[in-house]
C-alpha cells in the first residue's frame, strides 16, 4: 500500500503442557516458552507497532511467591524493547544466584517472566491513545488467584458507550470508556460472580475459604463467563485471556471478522492471529494449523485440558477480506496464492487499457507489498504475448523464416523495478508547500526503461485516500515521460469506513467519496443528495432499533465503478501531467473468486456484518456533514 494505513492487532498465547524440566532437557533451556513468544511477536510486526506486551503466569506457585510478570512498551521498538528488558531482568538474577543455572525450579520459583502460561501482543490502537496504559495485554488484580485477570485482543467494538453504560448499571465505575477497559470489566464482573457463586456453594458444603480455594480452580466455567461477558458485544474480535490460576482463552467474534490460528501437541498449544506464524516458530506442517472458528472460545484449563466450544451462535462468515490482500503475511500458504490471483483477474481491464499492446508496455509496483499480485499479473500478460507469438506464427506461417520465427519467440514481457522507496527520508517539515515537495521526493525511479512511446503500468495493494498517489507517484512515473500511466489496485474501490480494527474511520479522506462527490458536483446534485442522506442518518441515530440502514450508498448509487474510477484518475492528475492517466480496481466479483473463504467486503460494498457497522457509517456522514472530526466509532 503506498500510504499508510495502520490496522489490526497480533497476538500471541502459549501453554506449555509438560513441566518447564522437561524443556530444559530437550530444548537446553527452561526459558524455552519466552524464547518462542519473542519469536511469534516478531513474525507479527507488521500487525502493530505502537505498542507491544508480555504476561506469564506461573503455576502451582506457593503463597508469598509472585506468580504473575507483565511488562508493555511503546518504545520506538516496543517488541525488542519488552523481550530485551526480560532478558536483562534474569540475566541480572541470573548473575546475581549462578546456583539457578542448572535447577529449574528455582529458576521458576525466583525469576521474573519464567512461567507455563504465556500471552503476547502487538498493538496498532484504533480507540483511546498511544500512551503506555493503552498496550495490552491488560491486568485486573485480585488477591484471590483465581480472580486474577490478564487480557489482549485484537478487536475493536463498535457500541462501546452501551458498554460502558451496562457497566455502570452493573454498579461499577469503570476509568475510561476504552473498549478494552470496558470488555475487560465485563468479563472480571462476570468472573467475581462465578467465584462468589461457587464459594457460597462450598460454604454451605462446610468448606471454609482457604479450603474452597482450590475446589474453586476445579469447578470455574470459563465458557459460561464468557457467554455472559459477550452477551452484547458488536464488533470484530479475537480476545485472549488468562487466569490467575492457570485457565486460558480465545475467543474470536462469531461472523469471524478476525482472525485467529491455534496448533496443539503433547508439549504445547499455542494461538497466534497469522498461521505462518505458529508453523515458522514450531516448524509444524500446514495442515497441523487449525483456525479458530467463528462464535468458538479454544480454552485450556489448568490441568491441560485443551476443548473448542461455541459461545456465540455463529452467524454468516464474514471474515476480512482485506487481510487477505494486504495486512496478513504473505507467506502463508493461501494467501499467496490469493494475491497472485488478485493481479490475474485484474489482466483483462489492463489489456484493454493499453489496446492489447504488451510490446509498449512496461509493468511494475508499488510498494514491494504489491509484488505478489504483480507477479499473478504478470503471469496473465504473459498469457497474452504467448497468444499473440502464436496469432503471428499462424498468421506468417506460409513466409516464416527461421530469422522471422528467432524474433516472433524472442519477444519478452517488460517487467522493471520503477520506484523504489527512500525508507529514510522523513518528512518533517509541517508547513503545506515543503512538506508537499519533500512527500514528492519519498520515491526515487529508475531512469532510462520507460520510451514516450510505453504504456506504464504499476500496480498497488489498495488505493485508499489518493494523497501519495497525487503528492508523490503521479509526480514521479510522469518525469518518465509515458504515454500513458494506468494505477492498478488489486482491492477494489475503499468507499466506506471500517470499524473492526482497521484504522480507515473518515469518510471523507476516501478518494473513491471525492469522486463520487465530484460527480455530483458535475450533474447539480452534490447538495439535495447530501442533505437526504444526511437527514435519513439523523434520524436513524435518533431513533432506537435494531434495524439499521446503510444510507450512505446513496451517494454512489446514480455512478457505474468506470465512472468513479475515471473520477478518480482525475482527481490523482495534475494539471502539469502529460501522460494520460488511467485507474482501473479490481471487482468485488473477482475479489470473492480470489479469496473465496474471506467474504467480509464492507469496505468496498457498504455491507456490514452486525448492526453496529451500520451504525458507525452513518454517524461517519453525520460528521462529515457536520463538520465534525471526531472519528465515529
């Protein structure tokens, strides 16, 4: 993607399953777990980098020992940060007690961080801000081990303030309206009534306190705390949680908006948000990785005890489908393959835009996360020339020379590196015109491939806001002196905002709303279509119901995506522009045929998998129309 859009969340939780002895024999190192959680959280960096967190939970740990260790950072690297910062504190112990190195069980009992519980994240925040109290993993204390909660999700809700209110009613008075304050205190109030639930029974049994404790462990109901805890959630969520007393959980949302991987063994069960992750880090086969399903909880109870079970009916899955073409890892298995696909099916629209002519034409990307689907279009391309070789060899065959043949054969697809990024030119001057000379400057080309002659075509992840596009990549392929530059996006056109974790809130920064604003400013229309939809939203937010609308799709409904698209290339030209300027977006049809099992498309088609989205799109244009900055969600 050629600008920045920040997004999603990872994490991370592991459950060793044998005694940390038996790693030390096997492995060579009792800190085998942290070794694997650093390892996962770096897999997962692009997912998140304003913050990163770390929380251990040791277990069968005697009173008067700690048995919980967190440390979060939103250092400029905040994952080197966390995991530099542990090993210094038991390298420090470790110095400090050289009769530790060889037994583990005062290694476990007397250093930090050392334990069989594990839970990890990297954080991207879309609600609340950057400071250190925003990182996860979050921690609810209590001196009743069992009441101990440690939480991390990658999520974003979008009725927080009915959140916070049930909270409220509940008698609580929660510190911020964070949704990941306010989730966590659903599921402690929930967990405190378990307990307390559970401690009266076995009062009434003759138990006194420190007797009903560990009766307490055995009996808990993880799944039935999170059925009450998640009764009136609306949002996309992936939420993993640990408690004092060894339990754990993840729970994804139950349209699958987020994702979520789990792999298990006799020594480990581990979850991650990417499945190359968990295969990189235990060198498992693709198939032993097993992917969360929608409205399911994976839990693990202190004895081992590893289940799947539904806490949520699911509804109809809508996993994002913008993961698949930009925020995940490439190296996954599928993904790969979708994204090569994505290119292909965007060949057809390129080929007309050039007339068929792949001789004057040159291919390339940007950025490199767009070299995938460049490699997929490329492939189709090269589909093409073998057509036309054969049409010509067909068509001379009766006068074809050996020479003639040579030249027909050695005709080859122009594929070039054109941009490369400037990764340490920074922007820092603030005014508006220097800024906007140095953002011009952000990519370098290479000189000398492109004739006046060629068509250049370069393609991009998603096209989102047009602002680097216009600012910088127009700028730049035009002192190429094309004939005609064609933006090609594999993800089809961003019209509306997001508001499950991808930090795309504004409906107004969409370069896809300019240009549907722009065309009704062309046809006298721009006003009357505003104030109708404005007054339908209104009104809806008003009002109390379940039923929710999307208005805003009025606003594009009279334009075809040619029209918009076309827009669009206007809006990204400069008047200096002498090459003709041509985008083309990839179908929400061939979308759904490249990523057939990720079907979440509301950003492109205004769909909304639960109310809440609805919602949130239409208080967007209240405030677009309003005038009002505030994000929607």
């Amino acid at each position: 993607m050629s600008e920045l859009i920040k997004h999603e969340c990872g994490i991370a939780q592991l459950r060793l399953l044998k005694p940390l002895s038996y790693y030390k024999d096997k492995y060579g190192t009792a800190f085998y777990g942290i070794n694997k959680m650093y390892l996962m959280l770096e897999k997962q960096h692009n997912r998140g980098q304003d913050g990163a967190g770390f929380a251990s939970i040791k277990l069968d740990m005697p009173p008067g020992y700690r048995y919980i260790s967190r440390y979060r950072s939103n250092a400029p690297q905040p994952i080197q940060d966390v995991f530099e910062t542990i090993n210094n504190r038991i390298n420090k112990e470790m110095s400090l007690h050289p009769e530790y190195q060889d037994d583990v069980d005062a290694q476990k009992q007397n250093l930090p961080y050392l334990g069989e519980l594990m839970l990890g994240h990297v954080r991207y925040g879309t609600f609340g801000k950057n400071s250190l109290e925003s990182v996860h993993p979050f921690l609810r204390q209590n001196n009743w081990m069992h009441r101990n909660l440690i939480l991390a999700g990658n999520f974003n809700m979008t009725n927080v303030n009915e959140l916070f209110e049930n909270l409220v009613k509940l008698g609580q008075h929660p510190k911020e309206k964070a949704d990941t304050v306010t989730v966590m205190e659903k599921i402690g109030h929930f967990l405190d009534s378990e307990v307390r639930k559970l401690y009266k029974n076995l009062k009434s049994e003759g138990y006194n306190k420190q007797e009903a404790s560990p009766h307490i462990v055995n009996k808990i109901s993880v799944p039935k705390i999170l059925k009450k805890s998640s009764k009136d959630w609306d949002g996309g969520y992936v939420m993993a949680g640990l408690l004092g007393h060894g339990d754990s959980f993840v729970l994804r949302d139950p349209s699958g908006i987020r994702p979520a991987f789990y792999y298990k063994d006799d020594e480990v069960v581990v979850v991650a948000s990417e499945r190359p992750v968990i295969q990189t880090a235990f060198n498992v086969k693709l198939g032993d990785v097993k992917e969360l399903e929608p409205g399911k909880a994976l839990i693990t109870r202190r004895n081992g005890e590893v289940f799947t079970k539904e806490i949520i009916k699911p509804l109809e899955k809508r996993a994002c489908s913008f993961e698949r073409i930009y925020f995940s890892r490439g190296n996954d298995a599928d993904i790969y393959q979708e994204r090569k696909t994505l290119g292909r099916l965007l060949m057809p629209k390129v080929l007309k835009a050039i007339d068929y002519d792949t001789e004057n034409s040159v291919f390339s990307y940007i950025p490199n996360t767009a070299e995938t689907p460049f490699f997929g279009m490329v492939e189709a391309a090269q589909d093409e020339l073998n057509r036309q070789k054969n049409r010509k060899i067909l068509q001379e065959k009766n006068t074809l020379t050996v020479k003639r043949l040579s030249e027909i054969l050695s005709q080859k697809l122009r594929t070039e590196k054109i941009a490369v990024k400037d990764a340490k030119l920074r922007t820092f001057i603030t005014e508006d015109s220097s800024r906007d000379d140095l953002v011009a400057h952000v990519y370098d080309v290479s000189y000398g491939l492109v004739k006046p002659e060629d068509n250049l075509i370069v393609i991009d992840d998603s096209i989102v806001r047009g602002t680097t596009l216009k600012k910088s990549i127009i700028t730049m392929l035009d002192r190429l002196n094309p004939k005609q530059i064609v933006i090609v996006s594999s993800a089809p056109q961003i019209r509306y905002p997001d508001c499950y974790g991808i930090d795309m809130a504004r409906i107004e920064d969409f370069i896809a709303f300019k240009a549907a604003e722009a065309l009704h400013e062309q046809q006298g229309t721009l006003e009357e279509t505003k104030a109708t939809i404005y007054q339908k939203c209104k009104a809806q937010d008003e009002a109390s119901t379940k039923t929710v609308e999307n208005y805003v799709k009025a606003i594009y409904a009279p334009f075809t995506n040619e029209q918009i698209s076309d827009k669009i290339a206007e809006l990204i030209s400069h008047d200096t522009t002498k090459a003709k300027v041509k985008v083309i977006y990839q179908t929400v049809e061939d979308l759904h045929k490249a990523c057939p099992d990720h079907k979440g498309d509301w950003y492109f088609t205004g769909d909304y998998p639960t109310v809440g989205g609805s919602k949130i799109v239409n208080k967007a244009f209240i405030n677009y129309v309003e005038g009002n900055n505030r994000r929607a969600y």
